[in-house]
C-alpha cells in the first residue's frame, strides 16, 4: 500500500501538489483561491518571478477548486518541476477525499508526491484525503491494469507532527483512522475481486481466520457442514447442496471490554450465483463471484472495528455456500426448515441469498440477542433497476436507525435510500405448505425480499436494518475512490456507523 506520511516541506524533491478550495461564498473568490494556493507554496521559497507564473497559470485554467478538479503545471528546469493543483471543493472531508482520488489516478506516474497542507488542515480532511489515495490507487493482484508507481506521498504539515509534542496527534489519527479503512476496503475488494474457482466457502472462511489471527478481543468460529447439520443451518445446507465445496458459516466477534451495545452484522456470502435448477442466463450469471459483497463488507467492517478498538461488541456473521447445480441441489417445491423452526416453501432457486440470511438472522435473533441487527446482501437485480449503480436500498422500520445509517453512509462517501416495507405486500408470501414462499412474481423484488427477511427477525423486527447492495458492490469502470472491479462497498458506511453509535 502506497506509503503517506506527514513530513515538513524542507528539502522537497519530485512532485508537488497544492490544494485549491472552492471558496464560493467569498466576494471574490478566485481572489480567494489564489490567495489560499500562494499561502501554500509560501512553505516552498519560490522566488516572486515563480509565483507570478503559477498565479497566471491558475488564472489561465480558470481552476475552480471544485473537488477533484486537477490541473498539472511542468516546470521544467525549475523546482519543483511539477506542480499539481487539486480542488477540494467546501473542503469538507468528501472533497478531500475527491482530491485524494484524483491525485492517485493523476500523479500515479510520479515515484513521489509531497502535498501541501494548508495550515487549517482538519482532521476528517486527512482522512478524506488519506482514502482517496489510497482507495484510489488499489489494484487487485490479478488484475490487468498495471500498480501505479506512486510509492510514497509526503504531507507537508505546518503543524510539525511531533508525538511527543502532540502538536498534530489529531491529524495523525486522521490518517491512521484513513488507514484502517483502506485495509479493511481492499480486503473486502480482494475477498470479491476473487474468482470463484479459489473462493470456496472454506476459503473465504480460512482468509478470515487469517486476516482476525493475533489481534486481541477478536474470535472466529467457522460452522462446517456437519456443524451445520447438527444445528440446523438446514437452509444454508440446502443451497449449498448442489455444490462439491461445501457451506460454512463464519462467526467473526469483537468483544471489547466495557461495551454496552451489542451490534449483529449478517452479509450474503453466496461465492457463486448460477442460480441452482432454476439457471441464470450467462448475461446475469457471468459477474456472480461478486453474490458475497455483504459477506466481505459485514468482515471488513467488524476487522476495522476491532483496528480501532471501537467500544461496542460487535458480530459478523456470514452465511457462504455456493449455488451450483449438482444432483443433490435443492428443487422448486421444496420445503427448507430454517434454524429456529421458520419454513419456506423454494419457488426459484435462485432467490438463495434471503435463505441463507434467514438461517444467520434466526440465530442471532435467537442465540446472540443483540440490541441492533443489519444486513447487507447483493441480494436482487431489482435493487439497481430502482436505485442504479451507486445507491443501495436502505430498509427499516426505526426511523432513527434509518437516519444514523443514512448519516453514515453519506459521511463516508457511499449512498444508500430509504425504500418501503409496505405490510400489505407481504401478503403475497403466503404459501400453502409452508411458513412463507421464497419468491413471488408481483414485482417490487427488493422490497418482496425485504419483507421476507423481516420473518426471520423476531422480537428485533425494530432494531433491524436491511441493506440491499446488488449494484453498488461492483463498478464498470474507474471512478473517483473507486477502482474497476470489486467496490467494497459498506465497509466505509457500516464502519462510519459503528464509529458513531456506542
Ligand atoms: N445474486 C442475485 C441478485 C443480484 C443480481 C445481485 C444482479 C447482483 C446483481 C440473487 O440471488 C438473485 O438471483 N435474485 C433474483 C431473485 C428472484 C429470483 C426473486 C433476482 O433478482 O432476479
Ligand atoms: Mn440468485
Ligand atoms: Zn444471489
């Protein structure tokens, strides 16, 4: 990971970059803005001549620091003999966090790059700043695009970092809290950018083993299918029947001393989503190795928790099975008996996630009894038709709940929006032989499972909430934070919330 660290702006050598804000309430803001770069660039000992340039410069691109806005002056025979200016727009934590991604894309050629921080950096802007970068500049390791050769960015701060004078402790954390959620993001990428050939159940199971070994307060305890069976799990079985690699189901907990609230997290970890009997076309199925986004972003949450020691006990429980086809995948018609004693009679196979979730959700309602439980699923393609590629859907009935995720979500840089679980909809999972139907054909295919997981929420029914995150779990192309491929999404949003709500 790219290597960021506050330094002072002595003896600068390679690239340097300068920040430019918005200031749009000023009288005269492109007076402003030059006025906040020239006050930057004091810390470099530019002679007059120079700084005349760079101002005419900054007036020719009429740069507007609108956040994420780069202009790139070459300085050649000059020092430094780069210079980029990035906008961070009202310079709230978003807009730093816009420059940092630009940054990464746009000096990615550049070994290093020392940024000039102006001298009423906050803390959150670092932060910002910190993921940017180091979203940004992910790439998974069997990728095909090239690692940029940005090593090593400097933060030149006016306030010396000095530990011991605690002069920027505040800025330190910051970054460090930067840190923590670029590590946890980018193994919630890896774990989804993985081909499903590697991402067995087990697998994925072992890599959380692995990424929770050694850190205090943090267990794991991984149900096996014989474990499964003799407790229960029969849904998270039953859709993992068609498959040679078999289910798991990953119990991942932090228990800090002193905490008062306890949080359950359940993720969907379907490693592959062919559908079962009721077979996807290979448009729809092509992409499915990414049907374990919940999973990965519910681990990556509860791993960055523990990373900053947050005061709330936290669990993540992740339910991973493959939907394959094989001669014992479970059939329209069946009836599965969930952990607890819920059935549901399967109308499509392929409306598997829910039923693994109900499984997970019964046995925390049940066994773990937490004040608040969430689930993330990339559980319908119905959920991107509503929302697109960059909003997930949001459910609960606790209005404060919905506005603390909401909050989170938007402080963090991702968007959820708050959909209806409408009571007389429910109706239509009626079903003759069992509790509850899997699937319906009367439309709303998120809210309908929506509606479906409320089932299994018990007494918790208004201290839940559900996160529909099909489309955001992947990005087509490269975009601000977000790399082609796998986005993490909810590891920033559900650790944002946990930050806040002890
Ligand atoms: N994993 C899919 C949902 C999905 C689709 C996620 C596209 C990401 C992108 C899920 O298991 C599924 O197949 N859902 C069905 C439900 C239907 C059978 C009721 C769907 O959305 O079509
Ligand atoms: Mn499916
Ligand atoms: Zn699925």
């Amino acid at each position: 990971m790219l290597d960021i660290r506050f330094a002072t702006a002595r003896n600068v050598s390679g690239a340097v970059a300068a920040v430019v804000p918005a200031a749009d309430s000023s009288d005269d803001p492109a007076a402003t803005r030059l006025a906040a770069v020239r006050a930057s660039l004091a810390r470099l000992k530019l002679g007059p001549a120079d700084l005349d340039d760079i101002t005419a410069f900054l007036l020719d691109v009429e740069h507007s620091g609108s956040a994420g806005t780069l202009h790139k002056l070459p300085r050649a025979g000059h020092r430094p003999d780069l210079l980029f200016f990035v906008g961070v727009g009202s310079g709230d934590e978003a807009g730093w966090r816009a420059a940092g991604a630009k940054l990464a894309r746009s000096a990615g050629d550049e070994p290093t790059l020392t940024l000039l921080l102006p001298d009423d950096v906050t803390p959150a802007a670092v932060r910002g700043l910190g993921e940017g970068l180091w979203l940004a500049s992910y790439r998974f390791r069997l990728g095909a695009d090239e690692p940029p050769s940005l090593r090593r960015v400097n933060l030149a701060a006016a306030r010396p970092s000095d530990p011991e004078a605690g002069l920027a402790a505040d800025l330190e954390a910051g970054l460090a809290a930067a840190k923590v959620v670029a590590e946890s993001t980018r193994l919630a990428r890896d774990l989804t950018n993985m081909p499903s050939d590697e991402k067995t159940p087990a697998w994925f199971a072992k890599r959380v083993e692995k990424a929770a070994a050694g850190v205090p307060g943090l267990t794991v305890t991984v149900r096996d299918p014989k474990a499964l069976a003799e407790q229960g799990f029969n849904a998270i079985l039953a859709v993992g029947g068609g498959s040679t690699r078999g289910p798991r189901l990953v119990e991942l907990s932090w228990r800090p001393r002193g905490a008062r609230r306890h949080v359950v997290l359940v993720g969907k970890g379907i490693t592959f989503d062919t559908g079962g009997i009721c077979i996807k076309p290979l448009s729809g199925m092509k992409l499915m190795r990414k049907d374990m986004g919940g999973a990965a972003a519910v681990i990556g949450a509860t791993l960055a928790a523990a990373a900053l020691r947050l005061p709330v006990r936290i669990t993540a429980l992740a339910p991973l099975a493959e939907n394959a086809i094989g001669a014992d995948s479970f059939r329209p018609g069946d009836v599965i008996r969930h952990y607890g004693g819920t059935t549901s009679e399967i109308h499509n196979t392929d409306a598997e996630g829910r039923l693994v979730l109900g499984d997970a959700m019964a046995y925390a309602v049940r066994r773990l009894r937490p004040d608040t439980i969430v689930d993330l699923a990339t559980l319908t393609g119905a959920q991107g038709v509503a929302l697109g590629k960059r909003t997930a859907a949001l459910y609960s009935y606790n209005d404060t709940l919905a506005k603390e995720l909401t909050t989170a979500a938007d402080t963090a840089g991702e968007s959820v929006w708050r959909m209806p679980l409408h009571d007389d909809y429910a109706d239509a999972l009626d079903s003759d032989v069992a509790d509850i139907v899997n699937s319906t054909d009367v439309g709303a295919g998120s809210v309908m499972a929506a509606l479906y997981l409320r089932e299994f929420t018990g007494p918790l029914r208004d201290q839940w909430a559900h996160i529909d995150m099909s489309s955001s779990a992947w990005s087509d192309s490269p975009d601000a934070d977000l790399t082609k491929g796998a986005t993490g999404w909810g590891v920033r949003t559900l650790l944002r919330w946990l930050e806040t709500t002890t």
